[in-house]
C-alpha cells in the first residue's frame, strides 16, 4: 500500500477503531479494489485460468485468500460496506462464495427481504 493515508486508515479499521465518514468510504473502495481482484481469480480460476495449480477450483482460491477477506470483512467498515454495497457490484456466485468460506452471516442487501 503506497498511498500513506489509504495505510492510515486500513491500520485504523483493522485495529477495531472507528472510522470517520469519509475514512469509512476509502476504505470501502479498498475493499471493493480488492474483491474485484479476488472475483476475477476466482473466475479466472474456475475457467481454467490463470493459476495451474488451482486451475477449474475457483473455491480453492477462496480458501487462499479467505484469511485477508476475513480481516478487512470483519471490520466495522468493511463489514457494512460487504452488507450494503457488494450486492449491487458483485455476482451471487462469488458472494455466496465470500460468505460461504469466511462463515460471515449473509445480510447482504439485496433489496429483498431475507
């Protein structure tokens, strides 16, 4: 992480501190970054490609990945942006998966009720 103050705030969300309302959106949009990237490995994956050792097991790179998703998922911020804004930008499939492998109660906000 190069950007100083993006690292302030990811160390100040992951240490369980409350983040202020614009510390909690660049954070959300970090976490968005990254679960972009991990959607990608995980479909890239699942088709064979990218990673050999993994190729056509897209739920073998959520298992690599789960502990770092865990820890940016359990924080204040990246917990409710998980519920309230991951539905709209993510497929099911992945989010499914996302809660599957991280045992996160799924509350995410799909715009129906559950």
């Amino acid at each position: 992480m190069q950007d100083p103050e993006l690292a302030q705030i990811y160390l100040k969300a992951v240490s369980g501190e409350t983040l202020n309302e614009v510390q909690s959106l660049q954070f959300g949009i970090y976490t968005n970054t990254f679960l972009a990237l991990a959607e990608a490995a995980f479909y890239q994956t699942a088709s064979g490609v990218g990673f050999d050792d993994l190729s056509n097991e897209g739920p073998a790179v959520m298992e690599i990945l789960a502990p770092y998703l865990r820890k940016i998922l359990s924080t204040e911020s990246g917990g409710k942006w998980f519920k309230e804004e991951a539905n709209a930008l993510f497929t099911s499939e992945f989010l499914d998966a996302v809660a599957q492998h991280l045992e996160l109660d799924d509350e995410r906000d799909t715009g129906e009720a559950l």
